[in-house]
C-alpha cells in the first residue's frame, strides 16, 4: 500500500509531467499553421481539471477527484468542439456533465471506499447522463445514430427486467 508521503510525492510527480506534457503541446503548436485547432485553448481547461483529478487523488483532499473529472470531462468536450469546429453540439452535448460527475464519484469511492449509496449515485448519473444525451442528440441534433442506440438501449433494460421477473428467485439469505 501506498503512504501518505509517497502519495503525496507521486501526486507531485504526476501534476509535474502533466505541466512537462501541456508545455510540449505549447511548443509544438507554435511549429503548425497559424489557425491549426491541435493546440489550442481547450488544452488549458483540461490541464486544470486533471491537475485537480492528480491532486486529489494524491492528497488528502481526495474530494477534488469529483470537480477534476467534471472540469477534465467539460475540456475534452471543448477540445473536440474545437477541433471540429462543432460548436452547436453544446445543445446535447451538456446532458453528459452529470455523467462526469458520476465518473468522479466511483473514482472518489474507488480512493475512500465510501458507502455503497455512493456507487450507486453514481451509476444512477451515469445512466440518467447517457439517456439524456442521447435523446438530446436524437432530438435536436438529429443524428439517426442517437435513436439507434437509444432504443438498443431500451430493449436492453426491457429484457433485463423481464429476465430478472421470470428468472429463478434466490433463496432469502438467513
């Protein structure tokens, strides 16, 4: 296992190489083209969120994992919208923030062993996150591919509950 004091060198070390990393992206983006979207802006809100995501799990203050990966989660959606220049997906695109928050939640319980009703919070937001995006997706930016996935999904859930209410009953423990 890990200690404090080593936990906390590692955290050091990691945010070291992540600032080593973001530096050469700079350095390489001044080489491209003027208006090349490789290396641009969103790169700083994604250093930010991972430098909380690091910190807070290499701390004590391991709560900052849960703002780390909704901040880190937020600047890769930039970084992509970016990239591609596709700026409108923003009207579905932020139904997968409480997805991010979800994600920051099991890596929180995965450091702190937290309660049980912490995993589950975060499998509820994962799964609300997902639908919603993909009946925003479907809906506003009328992709077939959401609804595709949409109703595999549903199917999916519908056959699991079935399952579960036809299937063999366990024997209550006792």
């Amino acid at each position: 296992m890990i200690g404090t004091m080593e936990k906390k060198q590692l955290a050091i070390i990691a945010a070291g190489a992540l600032a080593i990393l973001l530096g050469v992206l700079v350095i390489v983006g001044s080489f491209l083209p003027p208006g090349s979207r490789v290396v641009s802006w969103p790169l700083i809100v994604i250093g930010v969120g991972a430098a909380f995501l690091l910190f807070g799990a290499g701390t004590s203050a391991v709560g900052l994992v849960i703002p780390g990966t909704i901040v880190l989660g937020i600047g890769c959606l930039l970084y992509v919208q970016n990239l591609a220049g596709w700026w409108q997906s923003w009207a579905y695109a932020w139904a997968l923030i409480p997805g991010f928050t979800g994600l920051g939640l099991l890596v929180f319980d995965r450091l702190t062993k937290a309660s049980p009703g912490v995993r589950t919070t975060a499998h509820i937001l994962l799964i609300a996150s997902a639908v919603l995006f993909l009946v925003f997706a479907a809906a506003i930016g009328k992709h077939a591919w959401a609804w595709i996935v949409l109703g595999v999904a549903l199917v999916a859930a519908g056959a699991v509950v079935v399952v579960r209410a036809v299937g063999p009953r366990k024997a209550p423990r006792g």
